[in-house]
C-alpha cells in the first residue's frame, strides 16, 4: 500500500504518546504552512488518554492552540452534555484545559433533529472550506476501528450513496443489534485529508486489523477499508494487548 505506515507500540501509553507528538508535529507544520490547523476527532475509548496528554505539558503549551480548529468525525445524536456525546468526552479531557476559543470549535450539533444536525455539519464544513469547495482538506484525522470494522459511524453494510455524494450523513445501520442514532462525515473528507491516523488497542480487534490491512478489499464487510487518501498519508498506530 502506497503511503501507508503501520507502527505497533508495546503498550497503549507509548502508543498514545506516539500520537500526541505526531498531533504536535502536525499541528505546528500546518500553521506554519497555511496559517491554521485543521483535525478532526474521534470518540470512544483509544483516543482518551491522547486527548489527556494533549492537555498537559509540554503540548498543552507548545500546539498552537489560537490556530487549531477542531472538528469531529462523528456523533452520536445526543446532546453535547450526555454521557455518550464525542463531544463531551474532548470537552472535558481537553477543550477545559487549554486555550482555544468557542469560535473554532466546530462541533456536531447531536441534540437537533437527525436531518437539521447533518445540514448544520454540511453548512459548517463549507464555511471552512478552500476556494469554493464544500468542504476543508483536514490537516489530520484521528479514527479509530471497532471490532467489526467501523470507522467514524461507517458501518459494514452496503455502501449507501449519501457516503459516496455528501460531505455528511445519517448513519442508518444497526450497530450491535441497535440503531446508530448517529451523523458521521463521509469518506469523501476522510480520503481528502493530509493525515489520517488509526488509533487500535487490544487484542479482541487484531484479527479484523489483519483484514482491513492485509486482506481482500471488501469495503462493505471492512469499512475501515474505505479510507484510503487520495493524497494524504495514511498512518496506524496499533497495540495489539489489552
């Protein structure tokens, strides 16, 4: 695969270290590149302690936190204060302590009717768009893969056209024998970002990482398969113990 990087760490705390200083590292290329940082997030539980070593020392001080705007690669339809919100888990481990301002921060509105929250992300993403486009080049994506092999709220399945044809969608497929109440971004702004990296702890998902990585392409049973930048790299961080 061209341009991609798999590294695997002995433990979840290098791993997340690894990419607290990769999130730095791109951080600062890109404000000194083009004057701004653009990454979307991830939920769930890998990312956590990431998000906890961004919020201290040295990084907490040394990303430049006045030129970052976040976004979110999904949510849950949810309000921002619920438990399950991606957008609380940041708030409370990162958004609370370091100096970034309510203005750029761009986050999923999960407390709106399913199809107004996906025409609010679809608004928000052109208001930061390049040169008329619909929607930004992220800087950096941070993804993460579930045991079937979702991304974001892309799940196995058919491949629906909104995935194919919007920036933003509902995502309509039962996860875990539930409704995924959820909006996800679509592929189409994944695939377009400079950075993409895969955060993958435990043992319980090695056996689907080896298929995403190593096995047929089947995008319908391995979602996490349909990200493949068109330009950017695309890098994995795995830890493959519990």
């Amino acid at each position: 695969m061209a341009n991609v990087r798999v590294e695997t760490f002995s433990s979840y705390a290098e791993m997340s270290q690894a990419a607290a200083a990769l999130f730095s590292h791109v951080a600062q290329t890109a404000v000194n590149e083009r004057g701004r940082f653009l990454v979307a997030l991830a939920g769930g539980n890998t990312p956590r302690q990431l998000y906890q070593l961004l919020a201290q020392p040295p990084y907490k001080t040394t990303i430049p936190w006045a030129k970052t705007i976040l976004l979110w690669g999904d949510e849950r339809l949810v309000p921002p204060d619920h438990p399950e919100s991606n957008y609380k888990q940041v708030a409370d481990l990162l958004l609370a302590h370091v100096p970034i301002t309510p203005e750029n921060v761009f986050r999923m509105k999960g407390e709106l009717p399913a199809e107004t929250a996906v025409a609010d992300y679809t608004t928000q993403l052109k208001k930061l768009a390049e040169n008329g486009r619909n929607w930004p080049h992220l800087d950096l994506a941070i993804m993460g893969m579930g045991r079937d092999g979702h991304t974001a709220s892309l799940f196995p399945g058919p491949i629906s056209p909104a995935e194919t044809s919007q920036p933003v969608m509902l995502a309509t497929a039962h996860y875990n024998g539930r409704p995924a109440h959820r909006i996800t971004l679509t592929p189409l702004v994944f695939n377009d970002a400079r950075h993409i990296l895969f955060l993958v702890s435990g043992a319980n998902k090695q056996a689907t990482l080896q298929q995403v990585l190593h096995g047929t392409y089947e995008p319908e049973k391995w979602p996490a398969q349909r990200i493949t930048p068109k330009h950017g790299k695309l890098i994995w961080y795995i830890h493959p113990h519990n």
